[in-house]
C-alpha cells in the first residue's frame, strides 16, 4: 500500500474497475482480477485493483432474506451485463430469480458476451485470495437505511483473509464509519467534492471543495480523493496538512493525464483504466 508521505512519483496504480490487464474483459470481472493477481505476481502490472460492492434482492442470496452482495459498479445490467430481456436492477424491488441472474453474461468492451455471468463479492474474493493485490473496495450505498446497513455488515463479514489487503472507499460517509467499526484495521478512502456533476463543479468554482476535503480530514480517513482536474495546491496542502494521502480518479483523458503529470510528485493513489499510461511518470 502506498504511504501517506511518497517518494516523487512513487504513487500507486490501481486497476479501476480491474480495467487494464486483459484487453478482453469487462470492467469488474473475475477475468480482469485473475489476470491483475498474474501479472503483479510476474511483476508486470501494478499490484492493486478497485472492485465495487453493491447489494442486491436475489432469491437465496448469501446474506440471507434474498439478499446478496455483487461484485458490479452500476445500479442496473443495462450497461455492463446482457441477462437475455429487460435488464435487472439493484438492489431492486423484489427479489430477482436466482437462475436469471446466473443465465446474464458480462458484455466485452467490443460489445460481444463474454461467458462470465456477474460475479458476487464471495467470487471476486476468491479469486483475489493469497495474491499480493491491494483491493480499494468501494461499497455502494443506495440511501436505504437497512439495505446499506446489510451491505456494509456483508462485507465485512465476507472479508476473510482479504482483511489485510483491503482498503475502503465511498462516498458515504456514514458507510466508511461504520466500516472502521466493523473492520478498524483497514484503511479507509474519502471522496471529495461530494454532491452531484454540477454541485461539483460549483464547488470547485467556489472553494468548496477544500471543505469537503477537511471532512475527510477531520473523519480521519487515510486517503482523500480528489478528480485530477480539481487538484490545486491548496487541495495538496489540505491534504499533506491533515496527514492524509491523496488520491485521484478517472485520470485516463489527455487533460486528466497533464493533472496527474503535474501533481505526480505530491500523489499516493492514481485509478486508472490504462495503466501503463502512468508507467513514465513513475
């Protein structure tokens, strides 16, 4: 894991998403983590990968009352998943049939099916089970007081041994409290700006945004992350002030990138889809 304090340019690549190792797989698939645990093992990726945490209504699901937690970014399949008919969303209004969810199948990023269906979170930690990989797991809350509450227990009871490996992330606050209780060894990761697109925005126009990053600070989370076009150097101040590292995301556009090439030497954690894109800054 990467330090609060780096060395110039010695952040860490993450997997966003386990994009960036097999050109064949969807983002969150069992394929793309086993090639990342590979590749890191061989020493030619970077040992680290984001996943996300969603709960869902599935007939039998592991967490018991037809609730299961999937290993899957979107709150719908529309996107990433081909289930054969309408697509199925989470956590949904009644609990979808098991076999359904089994029978959809992860779409390629040239638009072809693959043959993994959606993976569960019990999946996607086996898979990562004995690697080197460090998983940013982000839990994806969804406003519902009990359904967020069986999420969060969820994961931390699924952990196992990944405990160690495992750094959280959200953009709940509530979650990532209630996750330090549960797992206060982990190392936990604060998203700022909060709010929507254009809230964001406005708030970085404003100054806000250096208020959402002394949350962060003052909740005590290890890491804070900031979109690359919002770093400035009151946010790398903050930041290094509060003793918290500082990370970014959705860094993978030109202009992202000339952020990120900017503030290299001041960055822990950079996300990206293509990594070897940050090989030279490193």
């Amino acid at each position: 894991m990467a330090g609060c304090a780096p060395e110039p340019n010695d952040f860490l690549v993450v997997h966003h998403r386990a994009h960036g190792c097999d050109p064949n797989a969807t983002e969150n698939s069992i394929a793309g983590a086993r090639c990342i645990v590979n590749a890191c093992h061989a020493g030619s990726a970077p040992c680290a990968l984001e996943g996300d945490a969603r709960i869902a209504r599935v007939k039998g699901g592991s967490l018991g009352d037809d609730l299961e937690i999937l290993w899957i970014h979107d709150g719908s399949t529309s996107r990433t998943a081909d289930c054969g008919g309408d697509a199925v969303d989470f956590p949904g209004d009644e609990p979808a049939p098991s076999e359904r969810l089994a029978a959809c199948r992860l779409i390629r990023p040239d638009g072809s099916l693959s043959d993994e269906p959606i993976p569960t979170l019990d999946d996607a930690l086996a898979a990562l089970a004995g690697s080197r990989v460090t998983i940013f797991l982000e839990l994806k809350t969804v406003g519902d007081p009990l359904l967020d509450a069986r999420l969060i227990e969820g994961t931390a009871a699924k952990l196992g041994t990944a405990r160690g490996q495992t750094i959280f992330a959200s953009f709940d606050s509530n979650a990532l409290k209630r996750i330090r209780e549960l797992v206060p060894e982990a190392p936990t990761a604060c998203f700022a700006p909060s709010g929507g697109t254009g809230t964001k925005v406005l708030k970085v126009l404003s100054g806000e945004i250096l208020g959402d990053v002394d949350d962060c600070l003052r909740d005590g989370h290890s890491y804070v992350f900031v979109p690359p076009n919002f770093i400035d150097a009151s946010v790398v101040g903050h930041a290094l002030h509060g003793g918290a590292g500082l990370g970014t995301f959705g860094a993978d556009t030109a202009t992202a990138y000339d952020a990120v090439r900017t503030w290299a030497h001041r960055l822990d954690i950079v996300y990206a889809d293509h990594p070897s894109m940050f090989r030279d800054l490193r």
